[in-house]
C-alpha cells in the first residue's frame, strides 16, 4: 500500500517501502545466508521485484517499510504489517529481514509494535513464525508474547514444508513490551553512537 | 585475568540468559535461545564483566562461546 507511515526510533526508523527501494530489497532477499532459508523465495531478477512492489503499492491493508538506521540514512531491513482485519482489529507482521551485521532487530520490533498499536490503531498483532527457524521464535518467546498456536505445515519453501507458530500481542500488552524493549533499544542506540 | 577465569565468567553469563549449559561449542547456530534480543544483552553483559567496549562491527561476531573468549582475550592483552 502506498502510504506515508513514518516510525521514528532512537537509532532506527521505518520509512515506507517505495520503487526505488526494489534493488535493495532483491539484493536482502537473495543474499545467501543461513537465516534466509525460512523466506519465501523471490523471483530470479530486478524487474520481478519492481513488478512485486508495483503490486504492492496498490493494494490495500499491507504495509511495507525499510528499517533505516538514522545515523546513515542506510537501508538495514524490512518489516511489514498485511492481512489487516479492520473489523476485529487485528494484522499479522512479518517480511522481517535485516542485514547479518545489524544491530537493529531489536528496535526494528519494537517499532513495528508502534506502528500497529499507536498508528494503525490495531487491537492486537500476530506473527507467524517457521518453527524450525528457532532464533526469530525464541526472540518473539523473549519479547514475552504468548505462543497461541502451532500451524501445522503452514510454510511451503524451497527446503521443505515446515510448521508455524504463532504468537501474539494484544494492545493491553503493548505498554509491557515497551518497558521491555525501549531500554534495550536506547542502550544499543547509546551504543552506535559511541561506535561512531 | 586468565584465560580459565574469562571462560568461567562467560560461561556463567551465558548460561545466565540462555538458560542452559554452555559448552565450548556452544553458539548462536546451535543455541535456540541465543535470539537478537538475548545477544543484545549478553553483549552488555561482557562488556561490563569485563570492562570492555566492543565496537559496532565486532558485535555480530561474537556469536560464540569461542569468538567471544577469543575477543576478550584479545582486549585484555592489548
């Protein structure tokens, strides 16, 4: 969906996913690294990617951005928000990938959450997880959102089929995650700007 | 500090937010614990044990029992 949704963090931000942004986003979804075998495979070329986000732009109640460190202006990841239910209130986020040397996961979340619950207006927030990709199920076990399902051979990728778990946060929850997860982002914020 | 007392102290960090036995093999490809938000803290955890500052680029690295000693070690030597 075209919109103009900004999330500002400490060290990150998200900024909607535009045109432009299709080399990027091939060059982030056909790296090779371990992590990425639980992504759904794109397509073998650029004007695949331009056609995906030309798509994308129109159509409603999904929401892409790029996580962009504040400092640089660089693009490190991607994150998005689709399935919008605006009768329940509810969405699933996902297309969470960021570059193996970045420090923005953590932040990245937590402005994901921001966006649902303090621009989208949402009741609630889910994610979907391969089961198999453990570190990304223990992060969202970590954040403490309860796990309240397992979807049996939810995924169909190129490594095989494999199940989903599914956690979720309500908005009550939200002002938890943020005692949680804003100390850690101001701290690696801290961080970064030490480095620099 | 020696070797064996960085490897106990980082053990006994490790251990502390993953929840589990640490071995020398022991890292993020192998510990279904050791997510984003864990390495985060585990980090400054380290950091502060053993009063140093790993730099932004050095960070992802330490994604094991061994890189991390071997990091330390090196700090404290130099």
């Amino acid at each position: 969906m075209n919109h103009s949704i900004h999330v500002e963090g400490h060290a990150y931000s998200l900024r909607p996913v535009q045109a432009r942004d299709a080399q990027f986003i091939f060059d982030i979804r056909s790296s090779s690294t371990a992590r990425h075998r639980y992504i759904h495979p794109i397509g073998p070329c650029i004007a695949q990617q331009r056609e995906w986000i030309d798509s994308y732009l129109a159509r409603k109640n999904d929401y892409y951005w790029v996580i962009q460190r504040n400092s640089t202006g660089k693009e490190e990841g991607l994150v998005g928000i689709y399935d919008l239910d605006n009768e329940i209130g509810s969405a699933e986020w996902g297309r969470w990938i960021l570059w193996p040397s970045s420090l923005g996961a953590v932040e990245s979340a937590l402005l994901i959450y921001r966006a649902a619950f303090q621009h989208l207006n949402l009741k609630s927030l889910y994610c979907i997880t391969v089961a198999d990709n453990k570190p990304v199920v223990s992060f969202h076990d970590s954040c403490g959102l309860p796990r309240i399902g397992t979807m049996k051979g939810k995924f169909s990728l190129p490594d095989g089929v494999f199940d989903g778990i599914k956690h979720e946060c309500l908005l009550s929850a939200f002002p938890s995650l943020v005692d949680l997860l804003e100390p850690k982002a101001k701290m690696i914020s801290q961080r970064l700007s030490r480095s620099q | 500090m020696t070797k064996t007392e960085i490897e106990a102290a980082t053990r006994e960090i490790l251990e502390s937010f993953l929840g589990e036995e640490i071995s020398a093999g022991t890292s993020r490809s192998n510990s279904a614990a050791w997510d984003s938000l864990q390495h985060m803290q585990i980090v400054f955890a380290l950091e502060e044990k053993f009063a140093v500052q790993f730099t932004e680029d050095e960070i992802p690295t330490l994604d094991s029992f061994k890189a991390i000693v071997g990091s330390v070690i090196e700090r404290h030597e130099s």
